[in-house]
C-alpha cells in the first residue's frame, strides 16, 4: 500500500486566493482525519470523518475552511479566501479498525504559504 | 488544546546514550500513543500503551504509564543519529477515539 497520499506536497499562494488540500486515506480505513501543524499551536485536529461522514468539526478554525469526503477514498480541504494566518504544515491521516483501531497512519504533510 | 505536554521541549545527546523524553496529560485516559515526526514528514505510530499497563518495550524503546500521576516517559536506548525527529505523545479523546498530541521534544543525536 502507498499508505495515506496527500496532493500538492506545497503549495504557495496569495491572500483571498481559494486553496484546495487533497487527501487519499489508505484503502480499507474507514477513519480520516484533517490536521494543522505550526510552530505556535503545535499539532491541532480539524476535523474527523467516520465511513465518509463529519463526526466532529469543532477544531475548523472559521467559516473560511470546509472539508469533504464524498466517498471511501477522497476527502478535501478547502480554504476560501486564505489569509497569511493559515499558513502552515497540514496533514491528514487515516485509521482503520480491529487492532489498528487507535493508530493513526500520516500522510507526508502539505506545507502551504499564504503570502 | 493540548493534553499532553512533552518535557523537555529539546534534546541533544551523544549517538550511543540513552534518550529520555516525558509527557503529561490532564483526563482519565485508555491508552497513550507515542510517534515520531521527521522533518519535514508525517507523524509515524511508535507504540501505544494501555491504561492497564505500566511498562512496554518495543526494540529499542521502552515506554512506562503512570496513571496515578498522569505521566508518561518514552526511553531510546542505544540512540543512533538516525533517531533525530521530534516525538509526540497523543491521547484519545471523544467517542471516536480522536487523538490529541502534546508539542512534542526535538531530539537530537549527534554522531
């Protein structure tokens, strides 16, 4: 398995510009899940799917964000207008069941500048 | 927020000894996860230990819970240059088991 593939790897645009974040989860998990990484804030959690449905969205910082699985394998975050603020490292990440059921598998990250 | 926080914020040691990093929590918890973060990379699982256990070894680390002090410690032994990476606790939270991660120690092992 290519494990959890995350589209595009960085992403550099300007203020009020729409961001769109990719994320294929690996194939069988039934869990995703949207992170943001900076220095100030650490990692924090943004929003938790369960079989492609929103269970929990109280960590998406405003209105300007939205995410989407509309099926299994894809899921989106969108950013619309981005600000300089929401530059930073985001990641998602995906968990399965049974024994897996508590780790969580990364993908590699897409690093976005808001100029 | 963060539940955990990690102790020390950084690290530097020699390759060949021995590194350890702490972390503490706030609520009751059924297991604490701990993972690995290269630069410039995603989170990596390294081992999970449960609320019913006190001592885990997984090769080279061995990971102790304290539920009664709500601590945990993550110990490399051995370390190599190759274990440079900051590491992360993270607790479940929510009905999901959604997890929350402490800001995690730099380490660095020089060769």
């Amino acid at each position: 398995d290519a494990g959890v593939i995350q589209s595009p790897r960085h992403e550099v645009t300007e203020m009020g510009q729409e961001v769109t974040l990719r994320c294929k989860p690996i194939s069988g998990h039934n869990s995703l899940f949207w992170y943001r990484q900076t220095m100030m804030r650490g990692l924090e959690l943004l929003i938790y799917f369960n079989n492609n449905v929103p269970i929990d969205d109280s960590g998406m910082p405003e209105d300007r964000f939205s995410a989407k699985m509309p099926n299994a394998s894809f899921s989106t975050l969108k950013i619309q207008p981005s600000e300089p603020r929401d530059s930073a490292v985001y990641f998602c990440a995906s968990r399965g069941q049974g024994v897996s059921y508590n780790e969580q598998f990364f993908g590699p990250g897409t690093r976005l500048t808001v100029l | 927020s963060q539940q955990g926080e990690e102790d020390p914020q950084a690290l530097s040691i020699q390759e060949g000894e021995n590194a350890t990093m702490n972390c503490s929590y706030k609520t009751s918890i059924n297991n604490l996860q701990w993972y690995r973060q290269n630069s410039g990379r995603g989170l990596v699982h390294l081992i999970l230990i449960r609320s019913n256990e006190r001592e885990k070894h997984s090769g080279r680390l061995r990971v102790t819970l304290d539920t009664s002090k709500k601590s945990s410690s993550l110990l490399i032994t051995a370390s190599r240059a190759a274990d440079t990476a900051s590491y992360f606790c993270a607790t479940p939270f929510g009905a999901g088991n959604m997890l929350t991660f402490g800001g995690g120690t730099r380490l660095m092992v020089k060769p």
